[in-house]
C-alpha cells in the first residue's frame, strides 16, 4: 500500500481516506450529491436535437458547471481543499454566464466576442515566444498570418465583451460576484492565502 509520506495524494492512503471525510462531513457530501442528481437529470432531458443556436452554448455551459462541481467533490473527498478551491471560480464564471444567457438571449454576440478574445490572446501570447524552435513553429504553423488577420479585424471590427462582474449583474448575481467570486478568485494566484 502507498503512503502519503511517498506518493500524497496519489497514495492508497489518501484514497483511503475518503471514507474518513464522507463521514465526517455526510451531510455535506450528501447535500452536493443531491444537487449533482438533480443537474445530471436535468442535462439527460435535454436532446442534443432540439438544441439550436445559442441553446447550445446553454448545453455547453451546463455540462462545464457539473463536471466542474463534480470534480470539486472528487477532490473535496481526499481532503484536496485549495485545489478544489481553485476550480470554485470558473465554475462561478460560468454559471453567471449560463444564468444572464438564460435571461436574455441578445447576450450571445457577447459570449462569443469573450471567445474571440481568448483566442486572439492566445495568438498574441505565441508572438512573445522567445525560444528559436517555438518562433520556428510560430512562422511555419502559420500562427504569424492568423495573429495579423485576426488583429485586422479586431481594429475593423472590435468583439464585444463582458467581464465576469457584469455576466453576473446581467444574471442578477451582482451580490453573489461580491461575495463569492472576489474571493475564490484569489485563490488562484499563488498567494499564501490559496493555502488551507
């Protein structure tokens, strides 16, 4: 049997010691379990068919939040508290965009401008490459050309946006930003307050 002192939380031991923390805290697990059945349900009624346009983003997001939430359990399970943290936030992110999308359905343009964001900076970040073999890949893979056009279009036509405050004041989770997501935020960065 492998120890914590040798594999941590890859050990037996830890594994172990899931049994410990479900007893401990059973009415938690048993609360986290229930919500969790009632979402799976929910996301089983939907048929993949009658999800059109924007409805699918709906789907995407609402898979995101389960598989997020049930991860944070799995974690939570071998006493695994500030990585399960780590996952709180976007897990927060997207459901402030699941809910605001679920009120008002003109917020989509905005969703995938958030996507063409992401996108551009990941394309904007490969420029920053300083190693030769990756500035190779960077000229050879064509990313240089599609950093130039994308950045054309972003001059001609710049996406729309919103910031995580404002998806959960267009869901009305303005409240809910303040108090949760501010703090979960912070771990993510490694600042000795991530650590239990």
């Amino acid at each position: 049997m492998t120890r914590i002192e040798t594999d941590g939380f890859l050990s037996d031991e830890a594994f172990g010691g899931r049994a410990v923390f479900r007893e401990r805290f059973s009415d938690v697990f048993s609360l986290v379990e229930d919500l969790n059945r009632v979402a799976v349900r929910k996301l089983g009624e939907a048929k993949l068919a009658d999800v059109a346009d924007g409805h699918f983003i709906l789907y995407l997001l609402t898979i995101r939040i389960i598989e997020s939430f049930e991860a944070i359990i799995i974690l939570m399970e071998r006493g695994m508290l500030a990585p399960a943290k780590l996952i709180v936030r976007p897990v927060l992110e997207a459901l402030f965009t699941l809910a605001a999308l679920e009120k008002d359905k003109e917020l989509i343009a905005k969703y995938f401008g958030k996507q063409s964001e992401a996108q551009f900076a990941l394309l904007w970040s490969s420029t920053r490459w300083r190693n030769e073999d990756l500035k190779k890949v960077f000229k050879e893979s064509k990313l240089e050309a599609k950093y130039i056009e994308k950045k054309k279009e972003r001059k001609e036509s710049p996406p729309e946006t919103l910031r995580p405050i404002q998806w959960a004041e267009a869901a009305g989770y303005e409240d809910f930003y303040h108090l949760h997501y501010v703090q979960y935020a912070s771990f993510t960065h490694s600042n000795l307050r991530t650590y239990p």
